[in-house]
C-alpha cells in the first residue's frame, strides 16, 4: 500500500506515521516534466507494507505543478501498488482537484458535527463530479462541537447517492508507536474498509 499526501505544505501524514519521503506528490511530477532518472525510492517505509510519500512541510510545494503530470505519478503508483490512498486534505487548491479528477474513488471524511456537515455540503456543491467507482461520506465522531443529527448525515450521503458510515471516535494515538495507533484505529479503518470494497 502506498500512502500520499497531496498537501505537502501541511506536513500531517508524515508526522502521523512518523516518517518522511524525500520527495512529494508534485516534487515526482516535476522529475517527470524534467525526464530524470531517480537514484533512489521516492517514498519512505512504514512498516512491512506501507509505503508513504509524504515530503516535510514546505508551503510552495505545489506550485506551478502541470496536472497531466501528477495524473502521470498517480497512474504509474497505482499500477505499482495494490492500493494507492491520497490523503487531500481539505481539497481547496488546483493541485488537490486534480487529484480527485483522477481518482477510482473518494472518501469524504467529516467530523460529525452541525458546523463541520455545513462546511461539508458546500465543499461538496464545488466538487460535483463524482470519480467512476463511486464516493462515500465518513462522518467520525467530534466531542469538540454540536453533533449533527443523524438525518442530516444522512442526506448529505444521499444528494450523493453514496453510502453513510459512522466512525466511532478514536483515543489520542499520537505518542502511541506505529503498530499501536493501528490497533486503536482497527474498528474505524474495517468500516471504511468496507466502503472501500462495494
């Protein structure tokens, strides 16, 4: 499996698996647009099956990046791995967009509550395309604000006609080890999981 964050500037998904990828997502389209050669592996290890692109922060990353390029990077990880995951973030820039045109399938993750389906809806009015295989809503559980009704959730899922599933909240894993926050994360990553698959 390899994991790719598509917002390098943020830095998130290296500091939450706790390593990091010489290149990013748009650095690899750029060695593309310039046809070199790499001398080493674009991604880091993450275990015995995770392989991660994911670049320290760096807020120009993106910038100037051709997306026929990135579509390029994208197609040959896919045919190299048996499952590519993009993490996009909060999809605002060109860069991010591209990379939900080329997708087989989204997951739109949200916390469950008034404020942030409010927000979810209109993000979702500007991205009105939806990839070939299909999408799904995953709303996890927010202590921090208004939980959202359940009906709610469950008309965004519908003016999509893409599943609902509600994920449970996780306990901090931050300082937990790699293998450890995994186990703390089984049951929310199975109900994903099974989105993934129908």
């Amino acid at each position: 499996m390899l994991a790719v964050d598509a917002n390098p500037g943020s830095g998130g998904l290296a500091f939450h698996v706790g390593c990091r990828s010489k290149y990013s997502l748009a650095d690899l389209a750029r060695v593309v647009e310039r046809d070199e050669q790499l001398q080493e592996a674009p991604f880091a290890i993450a275990g015995e099956r995770l392989r991660v692109l994911a670049a320290e922060p760096r807020p120009d990353a993106t910038r100037a990046v051709d997306g026929e390029l990135v579509e390029r990077v994208l197609d040959d990880a896919r045919r190299a791995h048996a499952l590519t995951v993009v993490d996009c973030g909060t999809p605002a820039s060109e860069f991010v967009r591209v990379v939900l045109r080329v997708a087989d399938r989204v997951l739109w993750v949200v916390p469950g509550t008034v404020s942030a389906i409010a927000r979810g809806r209109a993000l979702l009015r500007v991205h009105d395309e939806s990839p070939p295989s299909g999408e799904g809503i995953v709303a996890r559980h927010d202590g921090t604000g208004q939980p959202a009704p359940l009906h709610a959730l469950a008309e965004m899922a519908e003016s999509r006609g893409a599943p609902l599933v509600l994920v449970p909240h996780i306990a901090d894993v931050d300082d937990l080890p790699l293998l450890d926050r995994v186990e703390q994360a089984a049951v929310p990553l199975a109900a994903i999981g099974r989105v993934i698959r129908r």
